[in-house]
C-alpha cells in the first residue's frame, strides 16, 4: 500500500483555480500529464495579464505619459520578484528573453563568442534537451571549439566518476540541466558548480524542468548563469530568464541590436547600456513579464518546498501503479525523481499509444521530447511521457493506469 502523502496544501480544492482543467476531451474529463511541455495557468495570473491590458498597456522605458509609467513600474517590478523569487543579488542580474532556449543561445553566442576560442572545451551532458546542445554545437562549429559530455548511466542518472576526467583545464564552461525532461533525474546542481569552478569552468543551469518544481537559489546553487521559461511554470508562453552574476553579465557584449540597448546611436556606431537592459533590445514581452511575477506570487503561495513533495509523490505512486501494467518499461531512476516519467510498452509506438490515451481525454506527450541523443542512448525511437505538476491528482494517476492496462490489450 502506498502511503498517503499528508501536506498543508488542499491539492484537490487548488484545482479550482484553473479553469482549463474542467475541459472535456473526447467525451472524458481532462488528465492534462504534459505540464513538462507546458504547464496550465491559474486564474490568478489570466486576471493580471488581463488587467494589465485594461487598465495599463502601454510601451515600457520610453514614454512620457502616466501609462507607460505604469507598465514601466510594474515591469521592473516583477524583474524584482523575479530576482527575489531566484535568489539573486540584483534585479539587474535578471534578463527577460524569450524563454530557457533564447536564454541559453544568448550565453552561447554573446558570451561564448566572446570568451571562447578554438580548441577550447563546451563541457554538456548526454541527457541535454536541444536548447542545450544545439547553441554550443553552433558556436564550436563556428570557432573550431570541441564538445564533451557527460554520459548517462543505464538508470538514467549522470555517470559522475567520469566527471574527474571530463573537467579539464581546458573545459571555459559546463553547462547541464537541472532536471531532465524526458528521465526525471534531478542532478546534484551545487555540487556540479563547484566541481566547474575548481577547475576555473563557467556554469550555466538549464532550469526550465525545475524552476517551477521546486525550492531554487542560484547563490546557494553557485552558478554563474541559470536560464529558464516562463511557460513551465504557470506563467504565459514568450517569456523567460536569463539569471547572470552582475560582472559577469557586466563581461558580456550585446548580442540583438535595436531600439532599448543603446545609450546613444550615429550612423556609423553606438554605445550601449549596462545589463540586463543592454541584452533587451526591442519591445519587450511586457504583459508575459507581468504574468510571470504573478505566477510566482502564485506558486509562492503554495510553497515551492510543498509541491517538489507533492511531485515527488505522484512521481512514487504512478511508479508503482505502472509497475503493475503489462509490459511497461519506465526510463530513468526509481527513485529521488521529479515528476516527470517517460515509459515504452512493447509492440506500441510511442505515438500510437500517446494518440490512444488521448481517446480516453489523457494529455501525455509522446515522441523524443528534444532529447534526441538521449533516445538513441536508450534504444529508444521516443517514449511516452507523463509529467505531472501542482493540479495531478493521485485520482488521475489511477486513471492514467487503468488507460495504460487498456492499451495493453488493444496493441496486443
Ligand atoms: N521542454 C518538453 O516537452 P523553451 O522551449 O525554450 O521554453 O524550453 C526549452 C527547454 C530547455 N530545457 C529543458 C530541460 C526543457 O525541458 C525545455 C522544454 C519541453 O520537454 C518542450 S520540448
């Protein structure tokens, strides 16, 4: 018997505050397993992105009128809570961007271009989403920098005795998530900054799988940059962080040209702001920015200690109901696990049994997940993936097996 989970949280009641969970889908009620994707949002953060449109839409930074004064302060406002929210020192340590993937391709070609040069080694994981991997691949193909990786043990944790090998002197940065998006593992972030800096590597943390699941400081983590989406967690899609120590943010040359960086433009050349403003040229996702101090205040509210338990707990009691299913093999560890669980069974292919779980209103993802390499490392041509969050309920998880028992018959 699976023990009950006892928390100060009423999980059941905060389902509420999502409209979109009371959807049917093909004639069932909505089991939404795909908020690694994407996670939904909560009344609280549509009704700031929608206040913010009534009542204070207006172009930030460069008007002069009472409305663009608003959205101005209530812009730098969440970069604050964004700040807080991180453990940043500064609110200037945080770059709003696009989202975890133009993030991480600013510290690639900004920073990398920069400081890296031919020969030197781009330390990743073999577990690195594509944001991850491609951006790196791209600055080594145009500088004549290598790629090295971490490889990925059988139970889908990183192999670390090799990591004395692999960080070398030669390695100018490692970069590796936090939490993997197709296994779950969550990796020993603190531990990996530290191994880097002895060695006088960077750090970047890919935490678009964490930032939303569970308690996160970057001084505690000791990273230089940390990068994250939105969109992950409850906020709007288009929106994201680049988190970067002030010297070293202060170290990096601009990257997009245009309106908002700049101190003062000719014709012939221009000079630019401090961060993070000098990485913000253009406008900027203003009304996603809001949505994303909102979500914060939301998740905040519940405690970010409480719902990693609550991930962790539904991670623990879906394991052990798909255990019992026919012919499942679940990736990644058994344990110490986010809440995110990517399974194959048998003769069905990972989209086949995704689109037959759909009939019954189940919203798994199926497919490689961005993890390419990953996959290949698996055996794998993709999985199906069930990734929970904060509105899973262990009510759906059973009915998540019961549909899985069925698939089990129909693919036989
Ligand atoms: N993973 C998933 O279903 P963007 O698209 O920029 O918001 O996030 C990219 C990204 C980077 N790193 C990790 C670990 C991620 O999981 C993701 C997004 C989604 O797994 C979409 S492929």
């Amino acid at each position: 018997m699976h023990k009950v989970a006892t928390s100060r949280v009423d999980w059941s009641a905060l389902r509420e505050d999502f409209p979109i969970l009371q959807e049917r889908v093909n004639g069932h009620p909505l089991i939404y397993f795909d908020s690694a994707a994407t996670s939904q949002k909560p009344r609280a953060v549509l009704d700031v992105v929608r206040n913010y449109y009534e009542h204070e839409n207006a172009n930030v930074h460069r008007g002069l009128h009472a409305l663009s004064a608003r959205a101005t302060e209530h812009y730098e406002k969440s970069r604050q809570r964004v700040a807080d929210f991180i453990g940043a020192a500064s609110a200037d340590e945080i770059v709003f961007t696009r989202g975890t993937t133009e993030s991480i391709n600013l510290v690639a070609q900004a920073w990398g271009g920069k400081f890296l040069r031919a020969g030197d080694v781009i330390l990743l994981t073999e577990m690195e989403h594509h944001s991850n991997l491609v951006p790196w691949q791209l600055l080594a193909g145009r500088i004549g920098a290598r790629l090295r990786f971490v490889p990925v043990r059988d139970d889908g944790t990183l192999e670390l005795e090799k990591l004395s090998s692999l960080l070398t002197a030669e390695v100018k940065i490692f970069a590796f998530t936090h939490v993997s998006n197709s296994l779950g593992t969550i990796n020993p972030v603190a531990e990996l900054c530290q191994k880097a800096r002895s060695v006088g590597a960077m750090t970047l943390v890919d935490a678009a799988q964490s930032i939303g699941h569970m308690p996160l400081n970057v001084q505690e983590l000791g990273c230089d940059f940390l990068a994250f989406s939105g969109h992950k967690m409850c906020a709007p899609t288009g929106v994201g962080v680049l988190y970067g120590g002030l010297d070293v943010l202060d170290s990096v040359p601009p990257w997009h040209g245009g309106g908002e960086m700049i101190t003062s433009v000719t014709l012939e050349k221009s000079t630019f702001k401090k961060p993070p403003h000098r990485f913000e040229a253009g406008t900027p996702n203003i009304a996603g920015a809001i949505g994303l101090a909102a979500a914060i205040d939301y998740l905040e509210g519940i405690g970010r200690a409480e719902i990693f338990k609550h991930d962790v707990d539904l991670a623990s009691y879906a394991l052990q109901g798909m255990a019992d299913v026919t012919g499942l093999h679940v990736l990644g560890p058994s344990r110490d696990r986010g809440g995110v669980i990517s399974f194959v069974m048998g003769a069905a292919h990972p989209h086949d049994l995704t689109t037959f779980a759909d009939q019954y209103g189940l919203a798994l993802r199926g497919g490689h997940h961005c993890n390419q390499p990953l996959m290949r490392r698996f055996g794998v041509p993709g999985t199906s993936r069930a990734s929970f969050y904060l509105y899973s309920t262990r009510e759906e998880i059973d009915r998540m097996v019961d549909i899985l028992d069925k698939a089990v018959r129909f693919f036989k």
